[in-house]
C-alpha cells in the first residue's frame, strides 16, 4: 500500500500544528464558533447534537493493520470504545472532546492517517471497489491512477472552495462495486480496441434531495489524461456551479441545467488547453506510484478446494458463512473474505476497539497485514489462504463478527441518522435494529436472498436509500419522525433510482411494511429471481397495495423493537 514520503509527513504535520493553535483560540474565545467553524470542516471536526464528531479519512478503502489498531487506540482512549464505518470508505467518532483533537490528529499522522478533505466544499475521500487489486473480474489494478487522483486532489488550491462537496468514484472491475453512477464523476478503467487502458468517464451522478444517474461524456480517455480531464471538470463546475443556492450546488444541477451536450463541450474546450500541460501522467510517474502496489508474497498453492469443500460439506454454518462471506480471488488458492459488521443488535458499520484490534491481528496473521473498509460499512481480509479459512471463521466467531449475511436483508447500509446527526430528521439506526430484530432468522434471509436495504435518516442520503432494494428515509411531520419507503432502487452495473410507494410509516411500523414487502416478493417471484428483479418485473403497484391493504396497528415500540398484534 501507498506509504506517505517526506512531503506528505511534512504537510500532515504542519496542519496538525496549525489546528492546534486554531483550537486554542477557539478554547479561549479569540475564535467565535462562526470563525471556528470553515477551520474544524477542513480538518474532518463536525459539531452533532451531543459532541464533536471526527471524521478520518481512509483513502479508497485501504489500511494496514497498524493503523487500524490506531483508529482501535482512538476510540478506546478518545471516544467511547467504537467508531462508525461509513458508505464513503471512512471512519467517524461521535463523542470526541474539542480540546483532545490536535492529540488526535497527531496520532493519525503518526501511522499516516489524517481527516484532512473528509468534508467541506472540496474534493472528498476518493472511493473505489473494496476488491481492489485482488477481484478475479478486474480489469486493471486501479489504486495507482487512484493515488495519483488523491495526491493530485490534496490541497489543491483551485478546488478548495467549490460551489458544493465534490465526489469520485473509480472502479476497474466487470462489476461496478464502487457506485460510479452515483458520484460527481465516476471513472470506470476500459480497454479500446488495441487493448490500452483507459477510463469511461461519467459527470453528474449523486444522491440527496436530487438523484441522478451520472452521464457519460467520454467513452475512452487515454489514462495519461486522467488529471488534465479532471482538471477541466472541475474547472468548468467552479466556475459555473451555482453558489447563491446549496440544494443546487452540486455538479449534477449545472450538467442539467446546461444539458450533457453543453456541458461536455465545455469540458472538451477547457480540456484542450490542459491535456498537454505539467499534470500529464508519465508512464515514470505511474510505475513510481504503482511500485507502493506490488502483489504480496504468494505462494504457489494448488487448485483443488476438496479440502474446504469438505469441511462445507461437515458443517452447514461454515458452508453459509463461505456462501455469503468469501469471494474469489485472481490467485489460486486464495480468497477475498468480507468480515460482517452487521450482527443483529448492533448499529451498522460500528466496530469496537477490541474487535478492530482483533481484525488487525487477523490481518497479520492471514492477509499480509492489510485490510479494506467496504461502501457497505463492512471490513475485508483480501488476501487469505483458502485452507485458512475454518480457522478464520472459528475466530470471528468469538468476536460476533462472522455474521453470515453478506448481501443480505441484515446486511443494511445505515447512517447515524438522528441519534448523532444535527441535520437528520429521524433516528435511523433504531430502525436497522428493529427491522435486524424481526428477520433474524439466517434461514429466512438466506431464502429470501440478496436484497439491498439502505436507510437514511435525511434528504442527505448518507445510508444512499435512494439506491437500496429497499429504501427507507426519514422525514419530520411536524415535529414526529415519520419514514418514507421506496423500492427499484439499485446500485452497481444497473444502477437505479428507487420509487417511493407512497405516504409515510411511523417509526413502529417499519418491520412489517418490510414484511408485507417480502410477502409480495415471495408470493410473486419467478425461480431464484431476486427482489430488484421482482420489482422492476412487477413494478411497484402490487407492493404499494399489498403494504396499503390493511392498517399497520403499532402496539409498541421502543429503540430497536417493535411488537405488534
């Protein structure tokens, strides 16, 4: 993985120091929260409802086993003994302590870590398929072109103040793991013709109180473009991009109110006076940073699974857990396992110290001391023996991570939603909890197959509801915490954008419109046809009236359980 050069310590370092002296005027009133405010978003500090939360960035989903036992060290010493995971490949603390921050920040920048661009108008985390370098349907290796996005996008002193925050998504794979459809711009490594690499570029996805599916305005950029290209992106949506407005600030906005013809033109005149400029990669500059990506020391292990198929065979919990959890891997022998963080009872996306302590040893012991925070809020061992398997599984065991559910109803993407977020309308984790409660029965999930649901806990689309299987949203009517369902929605290759099936639910009732929404689903599907595929056969019609058909009576309810008569 990528490791930070002299340049890189020296800038970290120094705004670890110039945050210091910023929270010390801060603490003895020199600073008003107003003048304090644009200082701690540049560095990840965001105020919530209850504290400060610090939001870390891990650049396309990458760590070492040694910083993950740092971010283990910070919530143990800092926060309250856990961190969030969250959709954009980062991670947050909830409860961290103004005056404890520059202690924090040093100690990120001790293992090469920083919160720097994790929010504000700038360039964000740069996201990217968890699979990355290991994926048996990839492409390319994409981490290099990503690095060089990141080093290119730190700091940058054009695009520090955009209209609005700006999101890239990179993927290399025959599977878009990575949501490029749904991000400001998406890049998507091709191949033409003669077999050169290239990217597809896509501009105007996102989410929020406008979805959008992005629209491609190249088909095939040669990669030694991939900043100049960029560059003129960002160029055109910082000058044009709306600032009066902040619900029209975002690139998909000016791409549909130029249209894509225009805006591509735009782009492609801009473009002509960058493509031959400074910021043109070399094949130097790529080999360079593609050298910090070199595959691990594998061995050269046999083909034949007999073994592992045994042990499936003897053992139906390992059999459903390698199902649903283990993926193939390009290196005979190995596989790609993803370590659930998503056991009924606990929050979405939260980890404790010891379990990241724990996942860290694992790291070392079976994958090369590294791992990978995935969009869907879970972690990933990419590199682990196949014969390791059982014993791997056997050790998750005892940390409640080995949770068989991956892709599943259980395995839901959450945002904090009201019980930590300022800007939330309703509290969405309650609801994962209560939804978790009612269908944990690993039989029924494994029947009822891969379903994506996704909560939000406001327009924001943190939990990216508007992509989920299921969607689920929270809105205020006045004053109470309502939530609004869609479904159609779905992220990947066929990336949609779900309809909402009508009026609100009160927090009690979400389990059974889940349940009346499945009913449909089991009643009407074709033979291992899936929920999505169900929906976009049926439509949404008899779903809506399956779910409206009779009242939903809420008995009880209290945070993450819901009885009903």
């Amino acid at each position: 993985m990528y490791r930070y050069d002299q340049y890189d310590h020296q800038i970290v370092k120094e705004r670890v120091a110039q945050f210091k002296g910023q929270v010390e005027r801060r603490l003895s009133g020199e600073l008003t929260e107003d003048e304090f405010r644009p200082l701690r978003l540049q560095n990840g500090l965001y105020l919530q409802r209850h504290a400060y939360m610090l939001r870390v960035a891990i650049p396309y989903g990458l760590l070492s086993s040694n910083q993950l036992r740092k971010l283990a060290h910070i919530a143990r010493a800092y926060d309250r003994g856990y961190g969030h995971f969250t959709t954009r490949q980062n991670i947050q603390y909830n409860w961290i302590e103004l005056e404890q921050t520059p202690d924090i920040l040093a100690e990120l920048a001790s293992v090469e870590m920083h919160a720097i661009q994790t929010s504000g108008n700038c360039i964000r985390n740069i996201t990217s398929d968890q699979f990355c370098g290991v994926a048996a349907d990839e492409l390319a290796d994409p981490r290099p072109y990503i690095e060089i996005l990141r080093q290119w996008s730190t700091f940058h002193p054009e695009f520090a103040f955009l209209p609005r925050k700006f999101k890239i998504a990179v993927n290399a794979a025959a599977e878009d793991r990575a949501a490029i459809q749904a991000h400001d711009i998406g890049l998507n490594l091709v191949k033409n013709a003669a077999g050169e690499l290239g990217f597809q570029v896509l501009v105007g996805g996102g989410l929020g109180r406008t979805p959008i599916i992005g629209s491609v305005i190249r088909d095939l950029l040669p990669w030694e473009h991939l900043l100049t290209y960029v560059e003129a992106i960002m160029r055109v949506y910082n000058q044009y991009g709306r600032r009066d407005n902040k619900y029209k600030a975002r690139i998909k906005i000016l791409v549909k109110a130029l249209g894509v013809e225009e805006f591509t033109r735009q782009v492609e005149a801009e473009w002509a006076d960058l493509k031959d400029s400074p910021s043109t990669i070399t094949l130097d500059e790529l080999n360079r940073v593609a050298s910090y990506f070199t595959p691990p020391a594998y061995e050269n292990l046999p083909s034949d699974e007999s073994v592992l198929q045994n042990l499936r065979h003897e053992n139906k919990a390992f059999s459903n857990w390698v199902s649903r959890n283990v993926r193939p891997h390009k290196v005979n022998g190995y596989a790609i396992l993803t370590v659930s963080l998503k056991k009924t009872g606990i929050p979405p996306g939260d980890a404790t110290d010891a379990q990241m302590d724990f996942v860290a040893a694992l790291a070392d012991q079976y994958s090369f001391g590294e791992l990978r925070v995935t969009h869907e809020q879970n972690l990933v061992l990419a590199d682990v023996k196949q014969s390791d398997l059982f014993d791997i599984w056997q050790a998750l065991k005892s940390q409640s991570l080995a949770t068989p559910n991956i892709g599943l109803l259980t395995d839901m993407i959450c945002c904090p939603g009201g019980d930590f977020c300022s800007l939330a309308n309703a509290k969405s984790i309650p609801i994962a909890q209560a939804i978790a409660q009612r269908f944990d029965d690993l039989d029924f999930q494994h029947d009822i197959g891969e379903i994506e649901l996704n909560i939000s806990g406001c327009i924001n689309a943190c939990g990216h509801h508007h992509v989920g299987n299921i969607g689920i949203l929270g809105v205020d009517k006045d004053g109470a915490e309502w939530y609004q369902v869609s479904i159609g929605g779905a992220q990947g290759n066929a990336t949609a954008i779900g309809k909402i099936i009508g009026p609100s639910f009160a927090a009690g009732q979400m389990p059974e419109v889940i349940g009346r929404l499945l009913e449909v689903y089991v009643r009407e599907r074709i033979e291992e046809e899936r929920f999505i595929d169900t929906v976009n056969r049926l439509g949404i019609d008899p779903f809506k009236a399956h779910v409206y058909a009779t009242p939903i009576e809420e008995i009880t309810h209290t945070a993450g359980e819901a009885v009903y008569a």
